[in-house]
C-alpha cells in the first residue's frame, strides 16, 4: 500500500479547524508534485482549464496516490449554480453537473475545484457527514449555500464550517449589479462591499459566507483570510485569465 505524502511537505494545506479525528480534509496548491507545465505548473487539477487532459487526469490519478486517498475523489462539473448531489457509495460515471455535494459514506471523498471562488467545507460535529461547496459571488446568490445545508441530515446547529482560499476582498473589485444582487436579498450584505471607484466596489466573499451560513444556523466558522490573487501557491483566473489552472478542496469520512 502506498504510504501517504507529509502534506506539510507536498505543497498542500490542511484545514485548521476542529473536525472530528475521522473527519478528514486537505487543499492542493500548484506547487504539489505535479505534471503541469507552464504556465499551469505543476498540479493543474482543473479538466477545462485549457491544460491538455491526459496531463490533468495524471495530476488527478497522482493526487490519489501520493495521498493515499481511500476512493478516487468525486468530481463535478461546476457552473455557479446551487445544485447538491447527495453522494453514495456507487461510483459516478464522470462529472455531474453540481456545486455542491455532501455524503455520510465513510471513504467518499468530495472535492471542489476553485482559483478564485470560495470552496466551502462543512461537517457534522459527530463525523458522521461531510459536504463540499462551490461558492463564488454567483453560486453565493444562487443560494448554494442554503440549498445544501436544507438537504443535509445533520441540524445546522451541529455543523461547523472551514472557509477555504479565495479570492481576497482587497484583490476582488465587482461592478454595480453583483452588490445589487445581494443587497436585494439582504441588507446587510451592504457590509461585504466598499465603493472604490463610480459604479464598483471590493467583494468581501467571505464576510457573504459568513452571513449566510449565520443565517441558517451555522456558527462555527473557521478558516477566511486568503487571496488567491496575490498568493502565487494558488490559481487566480483574475489574476492569470483564461490559461489559470484549478486546485482543490477535498473532504471525506475515514473509514
């Protein structure tokens, strides 16, 4: 059996957050040992990030290796929506169309693809489910965070939440209709937003997640304070456009 890469060592992060011991949950960043090549290099994990797909899916097949990962991970196809997939233990034939995706199988790993919006992780304080989220500004006023947690079994008042990197406020300037757009369902979401030139203003994403999972009952929110535009372990498609890769968020049940 492989043995298991030192994260610490490996160019990936692990969540700082007080989740249950069998609670299990790793962030990959472009410096990993990858296959990638400039200017994705090295650990594109990210199928329509224009990198050739044989390199990503090598990247996808070492990330499951060199972390000993109990399942290969479930992929989606994300499009800032606010579906959620419950998943089982059946496997998934290719990537679903969601943003979310949540499970109480021990051994399925849920994995979110981001350079730039917010990846959510969420558990049951008793370990016994987990969930992944995809929420940039329009999967956030899609409503994703709120579609997910109504499907979950765990009370949000049992389940606690790590907020992983993004996009930083500072970095993250939007035009009028994205502020409208909140605003519009919450006045408070005033809050997430400061004006910085006629007509735009920096996004707090994470001051949004924040509210919203306050909202429906979760307060037990860790993690926040990262830019992936101005951290280079990171991808950023504001930062690198079109030719960014993606890294990703992953979560699961130790069986």
């Amino acid at each position: 059996m492989t043995e298991p890469v030192d994260p610490t060592r490996a160019g990936v992060l692990v969540p700082d957050w007080p989740a249950p011991a069998r609670v299990k949950a790793l962030v990959t960043t472009r410096q990993a040992p990858g296959l990638s090549q400039p200017p994705y290099d090295a650990f594109n994990l990210g199928l329509r990030s224009g990198e050739d797909e044989g390199t990503v899916r090598a990247n996808r097949a070492l990330l499951e290796r060199a972390f000993a990962l109990p399942s290969a991970p479930r992929w989606l196809r994300q499009v800032h929506g606010d579906r959620s997939l419950r998943i089982t233990e059946e496997i998934i034939d290719g990537e679903p169309e969601a943003d979310a995706a949540f499970t109480t199988h021990a051994g399925a790993v849920l994995a979110i693809l981001s350079a730039d919006c917010l990846p959510i992780l969420l558990c049951a304080d008793d370990g016994g489910e987990v969930a992944a989220l995809h929420a940039g500004w329009r999967g956030l006023s899609a409503g994703v965070i709120e579609c997910c947690v109504r499907r979950l079994r765990t009370p949000p008042e049992r389940l606690i939440a790590w907020l992983g990197p993004a996009i930083g406020a500072a970095s993250y300037e939007v035009g009028d209709e994205v502020r409208a757009a909140f605003l519009e369902q919450s006045t408070g979401a005033a809050e997430a937003f400061a004006a910085t030139r006629p007509g735009h203003w920096t996004c707090d994403l994470y001051a949004l997640a924040r509210q919203r999972l306050a909202q429906h009952g979760i307060r037990r929110v860790h993690g926040g304070g990262f830019d992936t535009f101005a951290d280079t372990r990171f991808y950023s498609y504001r930062r690198d456009g079109a030719r960014s890769g993606r890294f990703a968020s992953l979560i699961w049940i130790e069986r």
